[in-house]
C-alpha cells in the first residue's frame, strides 16, 4: 500500500478500502522499519497522525465533504511551525522549542484533513544542499546510503523515495525542493514566489523563500499544491489571485503546440555526462508528444550564484537576529553576573553550525555601511537583469528546461569542507528564485555511469504554475511508458528493522 | 564660577535639531493584530509577530499609514508617492526581532515646517521650524531592572521583559537643523514641541501624553561662537518627557557645552540622558565601535505607494491648525492676550475648552483649572493631567456653584475630594455630607444659639457696633459646620438683632 | 581582490553577536578571501543604469484593517522562554544604554 502515488491511495480511501489509520499506521511502521538508516525524520508525532487519521476516518463515516487528499500521510520538513510539535529548522538553537502556534501552511494540511506524521531533517535553517549542516546529523539517500539526499529539504525527498510518506512539504530558497527530488528520483514544486504563505515558515532568505509540495508523481504534486496555495492576509508578499489551474494541468499533460526553451547557459561544461545524456532524452521524448523545442539565452544567468549568495546571507543575517536567547530556544552562559550581550554571543557561538555562522557573518559583511552599494546593492541589480533574461526568454517560448542540478548524488563527506564547490550545485535552480518564478523538478531516469537520479527541470513564467505541470506530466507519462514501472521501482529494497 | 545664562548666549549661538517620536492610538499594533491599551497585565498583548517567534510575518497596519500621512500633511510636508520599510539592525533584549521596522533612505513625509510664536519681552515673535521628514517605525517591549539600588539598568542583576509595548506604531518627526533663535532656544523649543503636540491631538492621532511617553522627545544641542558658520560638536539627550524639561534639558546643555568650550576642552559628541530631579544630564555609556545599522529594504512588507486621490481625501479632512483655534476660542471668550499666554503656558486651554464645550461658563472655567486646580498640582507636583479630575468633574460643581447650591468655599471642598479620589462631584457632596444651609429656620436657630452665648457682642451689635459681627457670624458658620452662606447669616443676625444689613 | 583580515571578521562577529574562537575567526577570514572573490562577480554588470529589485513581486499597499485579533496567552507568550519571572521574560542584566 505504501508504495502507490498518493491519489491512489485516495481513490482506496474513497471506496472504502482502506482506511486513514490503517494507511497511518502503515506509513508510521515503515518509519519504524527504516527510517534508522534514512534519517528523513526528526520527529514523528504518532498519536497526533494517529488521532488526526482516525477523525478522518470519522468524517468520511459521516458522509461529510472531504478534499481530494484526505487522510493522505505528509511529511513535514522542519522549517514549518506546527502548534505544539517541536520545530528545529535542523538548528541547536532551537531545540525543543514547541512553537504556540501554526503556520498558514500547516492550517491548510489541517484543514484539508492531510495527516503530518512528522518534521523532516534539513540542512540547518535550510542552508546547503545535502542536509549534512542539519545540527542533528545527515540524511541517507534510500538509493544509496552513502550519499546525500539533497538538501536543503533532504529529509522530505528522503522520505519520499523511501516509502515512510506519499508526500512531503519543503521550502525552496534557492532549489532546497527542487535538488533533493532531483537526486532522490522524486517530484518536486517551488511555486511561483507569493504563492504559498510564508506565514509560520521560519525564514532562511525572505525574499527568496517558497514553500512546495513535494511528491512522488507530477500528480500528487499538483493535488498537494492546490491543498496549500492561496492568498494568506498574514503574509505581505502573498498573491491575491486565484490559484493557477495546476490539477487540471497535471490531468491533462498535453504539451501539443508548446514551445519548450532550452537554456543554453544551463547545460554544456560541469555538467555530468549521464545528466546530459537523460535530459537530451527528455527532449526528445517532449518532442515526440507534441511540443517544440528552441533554445534560449540568458546571459546574466552566471551570475545568479554570486548576487544568491550576498542576497540569501544578507537577509539571513537579519533574519537569524531573532535567535538571542532571550524569549526561546537555547540560552548558553546564564551563570551569575553574565550579560544579556555575552549570553547571546555564546548561545549563537553554540547554537548555530559554522555554516549558518559563515552565511550570518558574509551577510553582515555585504549589508555594512561603506559595501552595501558593491555587494548587496549591486546583487539586487544582478536580479533586475536575470528578470529580464526570463522576460526575454519567456518571450519565445512557454517554458524553460534545463537539468536540475550538475550532477547526480555525491557522496556524504564529499564536498563538505569546500563552501564553493558545494553552492555550485545550485547553479541552476538559483535563477527560478531571484526571479521568483514557478520550477519543477521531476525524474528524468538513471544516470548510465553510477545508476544513480537526474532531475529534469522546468520553468514557468511567475502565476503561470499550470505550465509546468502540463510538461511535467507530458515528460512522466512518456518515462513511464518506456521504463515500464515508477523509477522508484529500481531503487534498492531498504534493510528493514 | 559657573556660566550663567546670559553669559552663554551673548558669546554662543546654539543650532537645535529636535526629533520627537509620537505614538499612534490605533487600537491594533503597527504588524500585528495585538491590541494597544496601555497599562495591560504584562506579555498579555503579544503574539507570534510581536514577540519575533520563529516563522511570523508583519502586516502593516492601514490606520497607521493613515495617521502618518495625515501628520504629514498638516506640518506641510511633501508625501513620497513610493516609500519603504527597512530594517535597522541591531540587538537589544527589549527588540524582539533585533531590528527595527522602521524607513531610512525613503520615508513617507518630507519637507515640512511648523510656525511656533513665543511670547518675549520684546513682545510675541515667531520661528519657523523646518521639518526634514516623518517616518514610521515600532516601538519596543519594557524592561524592569531588578536588583541593584535604584531600578536602573546600571547595577542591576537581572532584567524582566514586557514585551505588550513592542510593535506599538510610531512615528518619528525629524526636525532640520534650526538655527537663529538664540537666548530663546530653550523656550522655542518648547513651543515646537507643545506645538506639534496640539497638532497631533486635533488630528486625534496619538493620546500625545508625555508622562506616558507616548509622545517623546529627544533634543540635539550644539553651540557655536555667534558669527561663525560652522557647526559645533551636539549631544542628543534622550526622552525628555515634558514641556517644562524640554526647555530644562536645552538650557542645561547649552551651559554645559559653554563651560567645556569655555574651558578649551572638546564637547563630545554622545547621547545624554535628563534627569528629572537635578534637570541636568548624565552621559549614557559610549559606545566603544559606532553601530552600523545595515539598513536594508524589509523583504517581508511591500512598499507604500499612496496615490493622490487618497492623500487629497486625507488633506480634505484636516481639522483647523490649532493656532488658528486658539484665535478662535480668544475671541469667543473675551480673553485678554494675557490671561490667553498664561492658559497656554500652563498648558490648560484644552481641558478649559472641554469643560467649556460641557456648558460652563468660560470665565469660570478658565479660574478653576488656572487657579485652585493648578494650585494643588503645585503643591502636589504633577501635572494637571495627571490629576484625578476632568473637565465634567470640574463643569459639575461650576454649574453647582451657579444653582446656589454650591458656595465658593464648599465648591473647593469639593474639587479637593474629587481629586482625593472620593468620587464624582456629587458622590463627594453626598459623602461628606457638603450642602449649603439655605432653610432660614435651621440658620435662624443657630443665630438664636449664638446671641445666647454671646450676649455682651450681640449687645454691641443691638447698639449699632456693627463691626462686632464678623465674631457671631464665624460662629454661626462653626455651628453649621461651615454649610450655610455667610451673607445670608449675615442678613439674618443683623435683621435679628434689630439692624439693616445694608 | 577582496579578502577579510581576521580583524574585520572579528568586528562583523561582534556586530552578528556571535563569539568566535581565533581559529575560527581565521579560518573564516581565509575562506571569505574565496567567496568574496567569487560573489565579487555582481559588480562586473551592475551598472548605474540597473535599477535594482528587492523583491520579486510588483506587489504595492497591502495592508491590514486595524482590528484587534486575540493575542497568545501570558503562558503561551512564555511557553518557550529560557527563564521567566512575574509573567515576564527574564534575561540577564543588560548592559548598555538605559532605555
């Protein structure tokens, strides 16, 4: 049972063949099984999804009206507030703070009567690409142990691939949904920015910040997409527009007559060859249903990674603020005589991870008086021009595509100690952010030299979101057709307790 | 030998730069929905917002903007068709976010001026005082010092956070440098900010009270030797907290920065703090690096962008400058120049002007809160809005006094125990059974008493020694425990006692 | 070419609020030398004529009515505090300028 897509799973709970507990209960086991090698979890609340499955069960007994996803399992990631559940970000210091209240994402699981299980790993305050900065150890990749998941949501694509949750939320600042699907083989969706609330969603850079659904088919994606979207009065920059038609699109997948813009700067030198060769196939694949495929320039794409990292650490920086010791979280020093100012110095000393540290101290850094014109202010502009490359793109095609990341799964440990090298990997996911458009990553096959999963990326224009689920769905279904099961069907069978 | 006054003005001219911080009287927070009622059991007015929980966003509120624009507008500023929020960067415990939500580089109001008049010897002159923008920003929590000996922050072990003030909406009004008022600095300075106090109370946007520092003021001094262009080193005194301190806190710097030059020693340039008792100031502790605000554009709020229709309805509904109203009511009342400058200064014309609005006579009005009532605010040293006595209290006992019921003598028995905290004018009168003796019969017994035991001045008076009087009247008062009216004892004993009062 | 001396990093971990041991605040000196050099790359297009975007959305005037909506509790406000006293947080002396 665990391993069908989640609308699946609702069709069995609709007809009355299974029920919410027991799928529940499933899923809990599984974690029970597995997740000592995973890691994907940090919590997991079982009387919680327990009592909240069973009150669906309750409602459906009624007759009552459900949404289409009711009693569908979820997996957190733990950057999200949920009232009384203890909510980490991944960080020392803020563990065992319960949060006394939800955010507006988890309000709308809530409502939709989707049942959270638990909070995922994640690369502390969602900073890195491998959940390997999570303060509370690493993310395992169910397709190899000794690689990482992705990060920074490498906990919800972890618990994806390895059937402990039909679906997952993450938070994408620049590609923390999209490069974690990518190398665990599984979907998933950073809306156009405004979206999804950010109320409740512990910021990282708010300015860049998407929460998502994340999935295992383009389907299940769409269906939890709609379950979260929405305006939200609590969030400023949240969009008041209806929310694009993303259901239907991923229903449909008819990609005849569309024009598909292939980003000449995002392929080519650093990129593995099993990416290229997967996501050549891809075209080909999309062109056999029906689209058509140019390819576009963006010239001020190379340097998205450079304004990315004075924005997200400038933000951050600010944003982090809030983490002193005084109203929650960790307080480190509190011995007689101490003051409020070294508590807070060696609480942040103690409480952050030398990444979150570097980012806060680049940030603090770009924002100074006498730099903010040559490195902040001068990133903000860098964004203006990668707008305007994607305006200019969007101009001749409907979507654009790329692969998702450079490479497959690299190894845990592997680029640990080399900042650089490890911010390379969201090369491509980076530009969607800044710009503050839709982005989709699906899976795209096994790359041939490691067997291990590409990411097939797709980029739609900002409030246009049903456009990538019209190729994401077109791509998944001609996969499907030639592989003959889910990918995740080649993935190895995991070592159960 | 200490400067005096005099001696500083004739050799230097001091340059002010005010910045008053006004808090709005919405009734929800500047970013969150949290209410505003002041005085409220601690960290009952917060949430996720207020108190920077991991995750919450501010919202801005619309009133706020509104009463911004509007102060705006009446100091005459321009109103910026795009302006922003930024953050200001920096930790303190009693800032929950550690930054502040404030404007920097694009504010919403700019380029004012206020017209103050002083009253001089040289008779009324007046300043214009130029304004350089109105921002907004949010307050921050409270914190109570614990331990050491005086409850300050120096010496104590230990500080408790209320955080139901953080994120009240304020409004900072930055003044451009102003020069050229010379010796009267202090007082024009006072005027500005009693000024832009009525301003902002007409437009009833802020409960403008200083002793609750919802409206506060922080002065920048600096002096230069008169005829020299360049600007001298300031000091900035911080939350100065009265009308009467503002001009306290200014002269004290001005001497206090002529005795350094004087002396060939370097004014620093720091923030001081006033002292209320000593009316001087006391350095705060300098800081060791400058601070660096990072200011940056707040990600989480979108920009302002009024349009003009908005800002013209808001222009629309301006009330009258409280200048011009002031003129108004001179005329209405008959006042004299004189009697008008001294309500001002003592800072009674509103409450004269309630307690008219309630029917009193504005003669009359106009003594009690100028005379008895501003008497014991003296004695007690407080303010008059602090006492416990308001403009329906005081047109209660005018219109009792009028009726006859009061006399002059009772009517301040009964002011003295509405402020003692008895109760409303006629709760005290019922209480300490206050009532003008006014039946005939019950005086004319007294009267009858009295003659008895006083027959030797009573005889006097039979033979036409009529100043005897003023010894059985006393006595008829003490006898009737100081209820009855005087004259009408005095009328009585004599017709009585066989004389005509006349 | 950028670099940050052990000096600057120092001064910006006493603005963060963050103590920093000396191998740290030289090892992060060090590894700033790279990144600056790398980030540095914005100043090569952003020229005067590039206005510069803060935000991704067009979005303009959102506001809220001024509603007062049900604060936390007092226990709730304090469920996460490291230390209370008398319904209020409490945080060791602050040493600074006197509010």
């Amino acid at each position: 049972m665990i391993h069908l897509s989640a609308a699946q799973m609702a069709a069995k709970l609709a007809t009355g063949e299974t029920t919410s507990v027991a799928l529940t209960q499933a899923h809990l086991d599984r974690i029970n099984s597995v997740d000592s090698g995973v890691h994907a979890f940090l919590y997991v609340d079982t009387d919680g999804a327990l009592a909240q499955a069973a009150a669906v069960d309750a409602k459906r007994e009624q007759g009552q009206d459900l949404s289409p996803l009711a009693g569908i399992p979820l997996a957190l990631k733990d950057v999200m507030t949920q009232k009384g559940i203890p909510t980490t970000a991944g960080s020392k210091i803020l563990e065992g703070w319960r949060p006394p209240y939800d955010s507006t994402v988890v309000s709308k699981l809530k409502a939709n009567d989707i049942v959270i299980l638990g909070k995922t790993n994640m690369d502390e305050f969602a900073m890195g690409s491998s959940t390997e900065n999570s303060a509370y150890g690493p993310t395992h990749n169910p397709w190899d142990l000794t690689r990482i998941p992705g990060g920074s949501g490498g906990g919800s694509s972890a618990a994806l691939a390895a059937f402990e949750a039909p679906l997952a939320i993450g938070t994408d600042t620049g590609g923390s949904i999209r490069q974690p699907a990518a190398v665990t083989g599984t979907v998933g969706v950073k809306p156009t920015y405004g979206g999804v609330s950010r109320f409740g969603l512990i910021a990282f850079s708010s300015s860049l910040d998407q929460a998502g659904p994340c999935a295992r088919t383009v389907l299940d994606a769409a269906l939890l997409h709609e379950a979260i979207a929405g305006h939200d009065p609590k969030d400023s920059t949240s969009i008041n527009a209806p929310v694009p038609q993303v259901v239907a699109a991923a229903k449909s997948g008819d990609v005849k007559g569309m024009k598909i813009g292939v980003v000449k700067e995002l392929n080519g030198d650093g990129y593995q060859s099993g990416v290229r060769t997967r996501f050549e196939e891809s075209l080909e694949l999309l062109a056999a249903a029906g689209a058509e495929i140019v390819e576009v320039s963006a010239p001020n794409f190379e340097y998205a990674l450079a304004a990315y990292y004075l924005i997200a650490p400038s933000e951050c920086s600010s944003n982090l603020a809030r983490f002193d010791a005084m109203r929650y979280g960790l307080r480190v020093g509190d011995v007689d005589g101490a003051s409020a100012e070294s508590v807070m110095n060696l609480t942040r000393e103690v409480g952050f991870g030398r990444e979150v540290k570097r980012r806060i101290i680049l940030g603090t850094y770009a924002l100074s008086s006498g730099y903010y014109d040559a490195y902040y202010g001068s990133a903000q502009k860098v964004r203006t021009l990668i707008t305007q490359d994607f305006n200019n793109a969007f101009e001749k095609c409907d979507v654009m595509v790329s692969p998702t990341c450079p490479t497959t799964a690299f190894k845990i440990g592997e680029k640990s100690n080399d900042p650089i090298a490890m911010y390379l990997n969201d090369i491509a996911t980076i530009p969607v952010n800044m710009a503050g458009i839709g982005g989709m990553s699906l899976p795209a096959g096994l790359a041939p030299e490691d067997g291990l999963p590409v990411g097939f990326q797709i980029m739609s224009p900002a409030m246009q979101d049903q456009r990538m689920y019209l190729v994401g769905a077109a791509l998944e279904a001609a996969l499907l057709s030639k592989w003959g099961a889910p990918l995740l069907s080649k993935a190895p069978e995991l070592a159960g307790k | 030998m200490a400067l005096t006054y005099e001696d500083v003005v004739a050799k230097y001219e001091p340059v002010l730069g005010l910045e008053v911080h006004v808090e709005l009287n919405t009734h929800s927070k500047m970013f969150c929905g949290c209410s505003t009622i002041f005085g409220a059991e601690p960290n009952t007015q917060t949430c996720p917002v207020c108190l920077a929980l991991p995750g919450a966003l501010p919202t801005v509120n619309e009133k706020a903007i509104e009463s911004t624009i509007k102060i705006g507008l009446a100091l005459n500023c321009s109103i910026a068709p795009f302006s922003r929020f930024a953050r200001k960067n920096y930790f303190y415990p009693d800032m929950p976010k550690n930054f502040q939500i404030s404007q920097y580089d694009e504010p919403i109001c700019v380029n004012g001026y206020v017209d103050v008049e002083i009253e001089t010897d040289e008779g009324p002159m007046s300043f214009r005082i130029e304004i350089e923008r109105v921002h907004m920003e949010e307050d921050t929590g409270k914190s109570l010092h614990v331990g050491g000996a005086t409850g300050r922050i120096h010496g104590a072990e230990y500080s408790l956070l209320d955080y139901n003030r953080a994120g009240i909406p304020l409004v900072e009004i930055v003044t451009k440098i102003v020069p050229g008022t010379g010796k009267y600095a202090p007082e024009v300075a006072k005027a500005y900010v009693a000024e832009l106090r009525d301003i902002l109370r007409s437009l009833g946007v802020s409960d403008v009270k200083m002793e609750q520092g919802s409206l506060r003021c922080d002065a920048n001094v600096s002096l230069r030797l008169i005829g020299i262009e360049t600007l001298g080193t300031r000091s900035e005194t911080k939350n100065v907290n009265s009308l009467r301190s503002v001009e306290r806190a200014i002269r004290g710097e001005m001497i206090r920065h002529a005795e350094l030059l004087n002396k060939g020693e370097r004014v620093v340039q720091e923030t001081r703090h006033f002292q209320e008792e000593s009316g001087l100031t006391r350095s705060g502790r300098s800081k060791e690096q400058a601070e660096d605000y990072r200011y940056f554009p707040e990600p989480d709020l979108v920009p302002v962008a009024p349009d003009a229709a908005w800002i013209e309805t808001l222009r629309a509904g301006l009330p009258e400058r409280p200048s011009v109203h002031r003129k108004r009511l001179q005329e209405a009342w008959a006042v004299p120049d004189k009697e008008m400058a001294a309500m001002i200064n003592a800072d009674v014309l509103n409450i004269v002007e309630a307690t008219v609005n309630l029917g009193a006579d504005p003669t009359k009005a106009r003594s009690w809160w100028l005379g008895e009532i501003s008497r014991i605010a003296n004695d007690k040293e407080v303010t008059i809005a602090n006492l416990n006595i308001t403009p329906v209290d005081v047109a209660e006992i005018v219109a009792l006094v009028s009726a006859g019921e009061l006399t002059d003598k009772l009517a301040r028995q009964v002011v003295e125990g509405v402020i003692a905290g008895e109760g409303k004018p006629s709760e005290v009168i019922a209480a300490r059974g206050i009532k003008v003796v006014n039946d005939d019969g019950a005086l004319m017994a007294a009267i009858e008493k009295v003659c008895t035991e006083q027959p030797e001045t009573a005889e006097k008076i039979r033979n036409g020694h009529l100043p005897a009087a003023g010894a059985l009247i006393g006595a008829v008062m003490k006898e009737t425990k100081g209820q009855a009216d005087a004259a009408r004892v005095r009328e009585l004993l004599l017709g009585h006692l066989g004389q005509s009062s006349n | 070419m950028s670099s940050l001396s052990r000096d600057d990093v120092a001064n910006l971990a006493r603005l963060a609020r963050i103590e920093m041991s000396e191998e740290e605040l030289v090892s992060l000196s060090n590894e700033f030398t790279v990144i600056l050099d790398a980030v540095a790359r914005v100043q090569e297009v952003a020229g005067a004529d590039v206005e510069p975007t803060s935000h991704p959305l067009p979005l303009r005037n959102v506001f809220r009515p001024d509603v007062v909506i049900p604060s936390l509790s007092p226990q709730e406000a304090l469920s996460g505090a490291p230390a209370q006293e008398d319904a209020r947080f409490r945080v060791p002396q602050i040493l600074g300028e006197e509010a």
